[in-house]
C-alpha cells in the first residue's frame, strides 16, 4: 500500500514523519492551514508547516499549558489567551468558574476552519457567552489595551519561524509589554529543550529578567515525537512549588492528563535541561528573534 506522508520539519536538519489518510482542508492565506487524519493520531492542525496539535494526544498539551497557571491563580474570573487557535485553550478555561475569556488571534480564517473542523477540540467553545473572539495582532492588542488587569494570561502561540506571525510576541519586548496586563500568573508554551534547545533555554532566560518566579513544566506529547515545554511566570506565586491537591475542586469537567502527581512531576525537571537553562546568556530581543529551526 502506497502512503501519503507529512513531514514535520522540527529543525534544519531533523524531521518527523506522519502518514496521512485524508486530506481535509488546505487553505491559504495570512497562514497556511491544514486539517489533515493521520493514521497514528487522528486529525492534525497544521499551520505554516508545522503541527499544532492533534486529535488523540492534544489533551496533554492543552491541559500542561492552562491548569497549572490556572489552579495557581487565587479566583481566576478573567483571562486572556492570545492564540485562539483551535479552541482547545479556551475549552480548558471554561472548566473553571471564569466571568470573561477575552481571546486573540490575528487569523480569522484558521479559527473558522477549527470551529468547522475540529469540534472535538473546541467543544463549542468559540459560542460560549463567556467568550469574547478578537481578531487583531496580539503585539498589537497588547500596546493597546486600556483595560482592568488579567488574572491568567496564556500565550498559546505558533512556533518562532523566520517567516512565522508569531516570532515577534517571543521577545523582551512583548512580555514587559504583557505583563503589564497579568495580576496573577502569566504562561507561555515554551518550545521543546531537545528540539529546539536554544530557543526555549533563551525563553526562560528572557521571562527571568521580568518575573520573580518563572516555572518551567515538561510534559511528553507523542504526535511531537519529543518533551514540551510550559513556562509559567508571576510575581506573586512559584507556580513549581504550589500544592495542587485542595484547588483541583475547582475544576468542572474531566482531565485526563493533570493532576497533582502530574504537576509535581512536570517540574522535576532532569539535570541536562536544568544546565541547559543555567548556563544561557542571550535574551530574545525584536532585534535578535529566536527561530527555532536554527536550535
């Protein structure tokens, strides 16, 4: 049997290959975005070449980036995600007792295709009463922001590419410019520090030049072939250190992925990484970007 074959370009000089049964979208546009089925993991957003998630694992990802940051918060009423994506950030969100989810993206489109093709990862979470859609630049939206403070911020971005719309809101930059609008906790996916070592060990060195306490959570997602990282950042909270047990009660719905083992394990971090982050200099400017196809 002849196969279709995706390859996910995770460097220069590395991939990562998966074999597709049907082809469901492909669009062009101020992205490229492509819904694809695997045959390993069931459907798979692809943007601007590169996998955001996918039907049988996304859970793990989804669920590493937003509890932490939101069991962290004391009385998380309001969010603010920017990367509305697929909807599955904002799904996790609304398993807590939230007022408002204010949620950023700069592709219209791409959220209309997730809307209409992935509903197993949004759950009708765009037409939650609760949710506000904004379509703009998140640099952009962030500059301009007049209002109250943020309890949770989450940054739920495409990865940092050469030619990618995301590059920018990796810098020193956009996060001073970000906290200005986080009361508790701030988190951002961090990339992977076997994938693209340099890149994540620059991220953390960047938000510890702004936060008190920067956390960094890993967590293995299958359909990346590799370890993720989560970076959680606050002033007020060391998220690593944070006893989980008594404020997962507040969660409404399932989780198959967090909990307070999990958290406790997502920040035993091993001692390579560790070194990794210790020993990085360089901050992520506008003017000296990471691409995490050169590490």
């Amino acid at each position: 049997m002849r196969l279709f074959w995706y390859f996910d370009e995770q460097s220069n000089y590395s991939y990562h290959a998966h074999a597709i049964k049907n082809l469901i979208a492909d669009v062009e546009g101020l992205q490229d975005v492509i819904v694809a089925e695997s045959y390993s993991f069931g459907k798979m957003l692809i943007i601007d070449q590169l996998i955001q998630s996918a039907e049988h694992d996304e859970y793990i990802y989804h669920e590493s980036l937003i509890h932490p940051a939101m069991v962290a918060s004391d009385d998380p009423e309001r969010v603010l995600i920017i990367g509305a994506g697929e909807g599955a950030t904002i799904r996790e969100v609304l398993k807590y007792n939230v007022k408002e989810v204010v949620a950023v993206d700069v592709d219209r489109k791409a959220v209309e295709i997730a809307e209409k093709y992935l509903e197993t990862w949004h759950k009708g979470s765009f037409r939650d009463p609760r949710v506000r859609l904004i379509f703009q630049d998140g640099f952009d939206f962030v500059r301009q922001y007049k209002g109250e403070p943020f309890d949770v911020v989450v940054l739920d971005l495409t990865d940092p590419t050469e030619t990618s719309r995301s590059r920018n809101l990796y810098t020193i930059e956009f996060y001073k410019e970000v906290k200005k609008l986080v009361k508790d906790v701030m988190v951002t996916q961090g990339t992977s520090p076997y994938q693209s070592p340099h890149s994540f060990s620059r991220l953390v060195k960047t938000l510890r030049e702004i936060y008190n306490y920067v956390s960094v959570g890993l967590s293995f997602v299958p359909s990346f072939d590799t370890v993720w990282a989560f970076i959680f950042c606050s002033d007020k909270v060391n998220v690593s250190k944070l006893n989980v047990k008594n404020r997962l009660n507040r969660v409404m719905g399932e989780l198959r992925y967090y909990d307070e083992i999990t958290h406790k394990n997502m920040f035993l971090l091993p001692k390579d990484v560790r070194k990794l982050i210790d020993s990085e200099k360089t901050v992520v400017t506008l003017s000296n970007p990471i691409n995490i196809r050169e590490g």
